[in-house]
C-alpha cells in the first residue's frame, strides 16, 4: 500500500514529539505471521497510542476516536474522556483548553495520522471498510478497547464487538486473521507483544467475541505482571499517586 507523504507542519509536529518522548523498545514472544493483524493493547492514557505510533515495528495503522478526527466534535468528548476527573472548578479552564487547544491540533494531527477513525453511529460502516482495506493491504491495525468498567489493576474490560472486524474481514477476503495481545509499559519504556489467538469463522460471533476478548485482557494482564514492579497507567486519567503498582498486595 503506497501512503502519500505527510504534510511538512505534520512532520515537523511528529519529529518534535519523537525527540522530546520517552523511546520504547520492542520485545516479540514468538516470530510475527506474515498476513497482516490486529494488534491489542492496553492503553496506558496518551501512552498507547502515542508509543504505539512512534515505535511500532510493523507497518500500521492506529484505531482513534472518529470524534477526535472533527474539530467540532472534540470539545465535548475530550471534556467527558480526558478531563472527567479533574475538579469541577477547573472544568471551565479544560473547556477552553479542549476548545483553542486540543481540538485544533488534535484533529488536525488524527485526521492525517495513520488512524483509522472509530465511529458508533452510523459512519461505523466506515470504519469497517477502511479497516478491513487496510488489513488486505497487509498493513496491521492496532486498537485500544478498554471500557470505563475495571477488569484487573492492568485493563479495563474490553468492549467486545471489536472482534466483528474479524467476521466481516474473513467474509470479504477468505483470509485468516489473527489478534495479537500487546503490553505497553511506560516505567520500562517496553512495547511487549505476545503470543496470538486465531479468529475461528466457523463459531458463532458471540462465542467467539467472549473467547477472544478473555484470552487477549488475560494474556495482556500476564505480560505486565512477568515484568518487574512498575507503576501501572491505568485507562482513566487520574491523578499519578493513585496509580496501581504491579506487585501490590
């Protein structure tokens, strides 16, 4: 897949950040298939994408929040995803921040990012289509799909119809797909990528929706718990000194 050279204030934007970012090493249990995948990972707040981004070693495209690609949109979903915890005196400092700030630039980077958007109304066919487009092309997806309900001190529990990539994929193409589990740590600098689960057509979708996502939140879980004590960035953005560690009793 030819991809068209990035704008320069684009480059500029992501040379910065790459010289001013933490730089992640990448550790692989078991030689990477050729086809293409889809690669699961914590989401660690700004740390997934952003370390997913910069050092995946495979060529890729990143799952983000279609709100985050529309300037008119991002205002209301940074307030309620990025700033709901912060103290109801200061919410009127991140409106304007999300408003002059985040919606500008975000949108302007998400829209010419490698990403494909994520929509939950009816541009999810959309998504679809771009993402099993891009799976054709041999080119990876990497998804984040934690929820707001707690599973474990690592993840989230996982939003299942993710999955669904899979079926429409498998129809369209006749190829097989698998879903690799991915750890991000941000105290080690490590992109820890695991061992894969094959998407299996021949099961009904909500039996295999429950397989997969259960093996992918445990074996994500078991790649941050054979590391050494670390400070666990969890989905929500809380403060730093509540954050789980790994070896907590």
């Amino acid at each position: 897949m030819k991809t068209k050279k990035k704008p320069l204030l684009f480059r500029i934007i992501q040379r910065i950040v790459r010289s001013l970012y933490l730089k992640y090493e990448v550790e692989i249990q078991e030689p990477i298939r050729t086809e293409a995948a889809v690669f699961v990972s914590n989401h660690a707040q700004i740390h997934g994408p952003l370390a997913s981004y910069l050092y995946f070693p495979f060529p890729k495209k990143v799952w983000v929040i279609g709100e985050m690609c529309h300037i008119k949109e991002v205002p209301s979903y940074a307030m309620q995803d990025f700033w709901r915890y912060k103290p109801k005196i200061t919410k009127w400092f991140w409106w304007l921040f999300s408003v002059f700030i985040v919606a500008p630039l975000g949108s302007y980077l998400m829209s010419r990012a490698d990403t494909v958007p994520v929509y939950r109304d009816a541009r999810l066919k959309l998504t679809l289509q771009k993402t099993i487009e891009t799976l054709d092309n041999n080119v990876n997806i990497v998804i984040f799909p934690e929820g707001k309900e707690p599973y474990n001190r690592y993840v989230n529990a996982f939003q299942k119809h993710f999955v669904d990539v899979a079926r429409h994929y498998v129809r369209k193409t006749k190829k097989q797909i698998s879903f690799y589990p991915m750890y991000i740590c941000r105290d080690f600098k490590k992109i820890i990528i695991g061992k894969p689960i094959m998407y299996q057509p021949e099961q009904e979708m909500e039996s295999e929706r429950n397989r997969i996502v259960h093996y992918l939140q445990e074996q994500i879980s078991a790649l941050g718990d054979a590391l050494p004590n670390h400070v666990i960035v969890p989905y929500e953005n809380i403060n730093k000194k509540n954050r789980p560690h790994s070896k907590e009793e």
